[in-house]
C-alpha cells in the first residue's frame, strides 16, 4: 500500500471520528486503544561516526568448504550468484541506516575474511555485521577459525545480525539448530521459519539500548513496548542460537526462537546481537517488489540501531 493511501485513510478515520465521535473504528495492531500510528521525523542525532560494515554471505568459491562443493554437487556457481546479490542489499541497508542517522557518516565495507585487517586499518568506531544464507559448515574452515580468534578479542562495538547473531555465538561455544529442534545437517531445506514482521518480548528492559523505555515523555518508544516490553521487528530465519553462550546476557525472547537478542558486556568488549533484520528500517520501498513499508513498520530495529551507535561512541576500553 502507498503511503499516499496510507495518509488519507488516517485523515478519514480522524476525519469520521470528529464528525461522529461515538462511532468507534476497528483499532489496527498495535493494540494500543488507539486508530492511528504517529508520525515521527526522523533526525540526525549523531555528528560523526565511523562503521565498519561486514558482508557475512559467500563471495567465492573459496569462502566455501569442501562439505558446501559436495553438498551442491554443481550448483555452486548459481549459489554464490545468489548470495552475492543478497550481500549487496543487506549491506546497503546497513550503509543506509548509517546514513540516515549521522551526520557525516564515514563507511567501508568488507567481507568477513578481511574483517580484522580491516579493523585494524580503518580503526572504526562500531562494527556491524550483516545476516546470512549458508549454514557455516559450508564455510571456509580458516574464515571461521579467523573470525572467532576477532570476536573473542576485540574492543570495537559490534553489531551482529540474524545469521551473524548465530555466528557470534557458534564462536563462543553455543550450538545451532533448526526452530524445531533439528540438527542443521540433517534438514538442510523446507525449515519451520519466522517470517516478516513478528514480536518479540523483551526480557531485561535496563539495558541501556533501551534507554527511555520506562519514561513515556520521551516519546522515543511506542506504547506496545513501554506498557508490555514488546518490539515489532523484521523476521526471515530458519536456524536459532540453543541457549545463551557464556558471557552474554539475554535480552529478547519469542515463542519459536528463544534467542532473539543478547548482549556481551565484560572484558571490555560491547557485543549486541539481534537474531531480527533491525536493519530494514530505511530499505527503499519503491524497489522492494513485496512493498513492504519497512521505513514505516521498523521503527522499533531503526531505533535500536541508533542507540547502538550512540553506545558504541561512548564505549571506553
């Protein structure tokens, strides 16, 4: 739906509600006893900022491991074609976000086997990684080996997201499986999966990315998460973190996934990782052939987002 219709069936039910105030309209999600969502400008808070943005997907062939040429017997070529153009989106929205909220923004994006080089030379502010398709058996060995060595010792901020809040917590010890409960082997197609917008229940609410969540003055959050702890936020995932890795405190939970954020906050590092796209948030909808309103429905993951950053430039180790 455009957003040209969006606006003028808000002005009707106002309009109607003026005219005939005891007519009561059928109330749309969010339950808040409310007909309508409010509008909130998006302004640039943040003056500088520089983000490190990592494409966690398959580039080439030898970002694969010998299980991924076996298992695709072929179809190899075709695969990485496809992650190729998935990474150019996902890390495009990444940069947008980055964009939209600072001032004067400064990006570079990489792949996942140059991550700590590149951190060491571009001396980023935050670090926020991108989502994925491919199981991680069917990753370079030495990627991963490189990338665990990375996590475990930096102190740069790092954001990781959906298929790179799995990887991070594979690195320090968890376990993957499927949302119902299968090994990734063993079910490598047709997965249960959470899809398009879902909620997801906030479980520790003095995190300070939830910085004015108590305070319904500030007007950052909506009413849905301030009066029952919710977050409305994108889902496209068939794999889940078992448990909570060592380290790491849980922050959101949801029915079919139990972990859908947590965060690393000791030895000096600051790890926030969402098993949700927060990142949607300024996705042009106009390109998007689902038409999906994400500038309008991700304004829960856009302000996390944000609050990450803000954290990340205040973060001392």
């Amino acid at each position: 739906m455009k957003k040209a219709v969006i606006w003028s069936a808000d002005v009707s039910m106002m309009l109607d509600a003026v005219v005939k105030p005891d007519v009561k309209e059928d109330l749309p999600f969010p339950y808040n006893k409310q007909a309508f969502c409010r509008y909130e400008p998006i302004e640039k808070r943040i003056d500088n900022a520089r983000v490190l943005i990592v494409n966690t997907l398959l580039r080439y062939e030898s970002d694969m491991s010998d299980v991924a040429r076996t298992e695709l017997n072929g179809s190899a070529e075709s695969r990485l074609r496809f992650e190729n153009k998935v990474s150019g989106m996902a890390c495009n929205n990444i940069a947008q976000n980055v964009i939209r909220l600072v001032r004067q923004p400064k990006t570079l994006t990489v792949h996942l086997s140059e991550l700590a080089e590149a951190a060491r030379d571009f001396r980023p502010d935050a670090i926020v990684m991108s989502g994925t398709y491919s199981d991680f058996d069917y990753y370079n060995p030495d990627h991963l080996a490189k990338f665990e060595s990375f996590i475990k010792s930096t102190k740069i901020p790092v954001l990781a997201i959906c298929g790179s809040h799995q990887l991070v917590a594979q690195s320090f010890g968890s376990r993957l499986i499927t949302l119902d409960d299968k090994e990734l082997s063993e079910k490598r197609s047709d997965r249960v999966v959470e899809y398009q917008y879902k909620l997801v229940k906030i479980t520790d609410t003095s995190d300070p990315i939830f910085e004015g969540i108590q305070d319904a003055a500030s007007g950052v959050w909506q009413d849905y998460t301030r009066e029952d702890d919710i977050l409305r936020v994108w889902q496209n995932h068939g794999v889940q973190v078992e448990g909570t890795p060592q380290g790491f405190e849980l922050l959101a939970t949801s029915y079919l996934c139990k972990n859908q954020m947590m965060v690393k906050r000791s030895g000096g590092q600051l790890i926030y990782c969402v098993q949700f796209h927060l990142e949607k948030s300024f996705e042009d909808w106009s390109k998007n052939p689902t038409r999906w309103e994400h500038p309008n429905e991700s304004r829960d993951g856009r302000i996390l987002f944000e609050n990450f950053l803000q954290l990340a430039l205040a973060h001392k180790y």
